[in-house]
C-alpha cells in the first residue's frame, strides 16, 4: 500500500487520484505565487494539477486555488505557455539524450528497417512530414504495432539533433525508451489536455 501511495497523487482541482507521470507539479512559494515545480527542488507547499493545458488555461481565468487552499494563490497569466515551454524542451532534450545513448535511429529508411527488425520501442515524425512518406510510416508503424507521437516540427528536431531536415526517428528498445516515451507523452497530453 505504501508504494502505491508513492506513485499516485491527488490532482487539487479535479480530485482525481492519478499516477505521478499524469500530473504536473507545482509549489506555492511563501509570497503566494504558483510556480511549476517538476524537478521537486523547490521550497513550499508541493500540489499536483493533472498534465492540461486546458485546466492551466482555466486557473488563469479564475482560480479555485485560493478557496482550495485558503490563502491567496498568485497565478501568472503566462503559467500555462511556461509549463509549455518546460515539457517541449525537455521532449527535445530527451531525444538527443537518447542520441547520445545511441538509441536513436534517424532517417526514413533506417527507421524503416529498424521497424522491420522489431527493434523499435516507438517511432517519432515531425508533424510537418510530407503526405507520402507519412502514410508510408503510419502504415508500417500500424503493422508493426509501434506507437507513434507527431509532437514536434522539422526545424525544431533539426535544432536539437543539429542536423538537417530530420523528419523520422525512432527510439530503440532500451534503456533510454522509457524517458523518451515519457517526456513524448507528457507535452503531447498537456497540448491536448
């Protein structure tokens, strides 16, 4: 029962009990301000709000935190672009940690044959991939039952792997997959949350 309570947490708005990866961190600082707290390294009252952009946007507006947790909860209107920019660059990073592990697989026809090999714990496309090549991925990635996240544009996988018009990528099965997978996730269910 103890380790359960260790990965699930209590989302202050909704009352959702969730695990930890479905929620976002934040701590309320002595001078009343909301601050996204991810890295769990700051001093404060910790809360958990679940990973949305929308339910972000919604405190901005008019916040139930202070009735929540009756004291005067200072949310900045920029609070949801923050935590947008946080979980985008730490997709990024987490790609080109993968790279360095080398885990990753770049190109369409190595990302093809990787695929082909089971070898592939999932598959990245930028989100502006032309129309051919894309159906031809979304096929293979279909038949092979791999997952496939559309989170990222061509300029901005190019900036982070610093290379040239990368479009296809995939992450090995192995140990740096599960953080990828994770950080893939997270900005893509906060964007459509």
């Amino acid at each position: 029962m103890a380790k359960e309570l260790d990965i699930t947490r209590k989302c202050i708005l909704t009352g959702q009990i969730l695990p930890k990866a479905e929620l976002l961190r934040f701590v309320l600082l002595k001078d009343g301000h909301l601050v996204p707290d991810f890295n769990k390294k700051l001093e404060g009252r910790g809360i958990y709000i679940s990973n949305s952009l929308r339910l972000l946007q919604g405190l901005t507006v008019k916040s139930p935190l202070n009735k929540i947790l009756h004291t005067n909860v200072i949310i900045d209107a920029d609070l949801p672009q923050m935590v947008e920019k946080i979980l985008y660059h730490r997709g990024l990073e987490a790609i080109n940690l993968a790279r360095k592990a080398g885990d990753l697989v770049l190109g369409f026809e190595q990302v093809k044959e990787m695929l082909k090999k089971g070898k592939v714990a999932f598959v990245i496309e930028a989100k502006d991939a032309g129309g051919d090549g894309g159906q031809k991925m979304t096929a293979m990635t279909a038949a092979a039952e791999t997952e496939k996240f559309n989170v990222y544009d061509i300029a901005a996988l190019s900036k982070a792997l610093d290379r040239e018009n990368t479009v296809y990528l995939a992450v090995k099965t192995g140990k740096a997959a599960p953080m990828v997978r994770q950080a893939m996730l997270r900005y893509q269910t906060y964007m459509n949350g």
